[in-house]
C-alpha cells in the first residue's frame, strides 16, 4: 500500500466484524429514536454475539462459523499484509 501505515490501520480497525457490528447497533438505536449509551451499547452488542451462537446451536444457522471460520481470518490477515516488513 502506498499510503501511511498509521492511517490504513485506523480504517482497518474502523473496518473490523466487531467494530462494524458495534456501530451497527448504535446506528440502529438511532434510527429506533431510542439512542443507547456505550453501556448499554456494549451490552447489546453481546447480546447479538451470543444471539448468533445460539442460533447457530438451535437451528444450524450457518452466520456464525461463516463469519469466524470466514471473515475474521480475513480481516487478520489483511494486518498481516499491511504491517509486512
């Protein structure tokens, strides 16, 4: 990459399944007209984490594995070429 390093990195974390996930709960409680404080914010974003486990246990969904076996792998590997040495 040919832009500064402190910066991707910043947007990669901006990027992240969690990040993206936990901002997508805020947004969320917005649009709901009920906004949520970084408590209570923090609290649902577990919620949704442990909703998608049990959901995979229960039902087979496949969201879950897909996005741990999936996506999260990706994302750290996209670290591992953007502080490549």
């Amino acid at each position: 990459p040919l832009s500064p390093r402190p910066l991707l990195a910043v947007l990669l974390v901006l990027c992240s399944p969690g990040v993206t996930l936990l901002l997508s709960i805020f947004v969320q409680q917005e649009l709901l007209e009920a906004p949520a404080g970084w408590a209570e914010g923090w609290q649902l974003f577990l919620g949704a984490l442990a909703q998608g486990l049990l959901q995979h246990q229960l039902y087979g969904a496949r969201l879950y594995p897909c996005l741990a076996l999936g996506t999260y792998p990706c994302w750290l590997l996209l670290w591992n070429v953007l502080f490549w040495r």
